[in-house]
C-alpha cells in the first residue's frame, strides 16, 4: 500500500491489542505521530468503527 497526506496506520495492533502487522518505509520526506494505546482511545474511540472497517479491507488484500 502507498499513503498519503491524511492516512494513517498502525491502528490494528492498537484495536487488537496484537503485534504491528507491517513495517512502513517512508521514500520521502514526512512528519509521522505516533501515540499510545490510552491516548489512542481517548483521542480515536469514537472512529473504532471506521478503523474496524479498514482492517477488514487489510485483511482482503493480504488474502491476495
């Protein structure tokens, strides 16, 4: 996958509570934020949902 402004990642192994699934590499220049798993559900809680449904399509194209 290649991500742009606004994308983010990383949000599985906090919802899962599970090991990071990928490694990302930057090709160019980037600003990246990074929080832990209680400043996560304060600040994302209320997108769980969304981010559930993004998992899903991870899952569709790894069985690719």
């Amino acid at each position: 996958m290649q991500f742009g402004p606004g994308d983010y990642f990383g949000e599985r192994a906090l919802l899962t509570k599970g090991a990071r699934a990928a490694s990302v590499i930057a090709t160019e220049y980037c600003v990246l934020a990074e929080m832990d798993e209680p400043t996560f559900a304060r600040l994302m809680g209320p997108l769980e949902d969304i981010m559930k449904d993004r998992m899903e399509v991870y899952e569709k194209i790894n069985k690719q």
